[in-house]
C-alpha cells in the first residue's frame, strides 16, 4: 500500500476514527492514523481491537446511499462472500485470499458505486463468513 490511504477506521467498541496512513500493511500488527479532523493529531491502531479498515474514496459519504448486497448480473473475480459482523452489520463483496485463522483479510465491495473502495476485515470481529454464488 503505497502512498497515503484515507481510512474509516471501525474499533471493535464502536467507536470510529478517520484520517490517513502510509503505513498500513495486513501482516503487521499496527499502523499510524493521522487525523482527518486535525492533521497534527497522529494515532497509534492496533489491529487486534478493531472490527474493520474501511479504505474510502471521500471521508463524507453519503450516508442515503444503499449500497447494492447482491451480485446479481455483475462478473467479478474472486470469491464472493457475504461478511456478518458481530454488530449485525453485512458486508458483501468478493477476495482474492479468505483464510480464517488470519487476522484479516481484503474485501472489495460488490457495489462499485459506494464510498468504501475496500474493506480489511478483521477476522476476530465476524460472526459468520458464507460464500456465495
């Protein structure tokens, strides 16, 4: 991941930060945020305490949008799996590398058309994972 990410960041408590990193990698157990709201404000995030990386097009969103959960009449490469978190929140989308005893693993969004780019789910906030066709 080279350059700068904007990022929805999504803790396992509920809380939700958003800023921009550098230094994101799925291996490593940690990466530095800096803040959306205040660009001197740098955080320390660690993988183990969040349910999700959301790496985003724009930090707004629109939060009317619904975005599409099926994949109906769309080709896309990958596995195609719907994600259950923990909270009740569904992710559907497609990976090209799922492996449950990981911490995580990139999910990219059935629905082209939504804010979320790609997601880095962490494995230990899912409830279910099933694939589907």
């Amino acid at each position: 991941m080279l350059g700068t990410n904007k990022l929805v960041v999504h803790y396992a408590d509920g809380r939700v930060f958003k800023g921009t990193a550098a230094d994101f990698r799925p291996n490593k157990d940690k990466f530095h945020l800096r803040s959306q709201a205040d660009s001197k404000y740098m955080k320390e995030v660690f993988l183990k305490d969040l349910k999700a990386v959301f790496f985003v097009k724009d930090f707004e969103g629109d939060s009317s949008y619904e975005p599409r959960k099926s994949f109906e009449r769309v080709q896309a490469p990958g596995k195609k799996l719907k994600v259950k978190f923990r909270d009740g929140e569904v992710l559907v989308g497609t990976t090209q590398a799922y492996h449950p005893n990981r911490v995580g693993f990139f999910l990219i969004p059935v629905d082209p058309d939504e804010n979320t780019i790609r997601a880095f789910v962490i494995n230990g906030f899912v409830e279910s994972v099933e694939q589907v066709s």
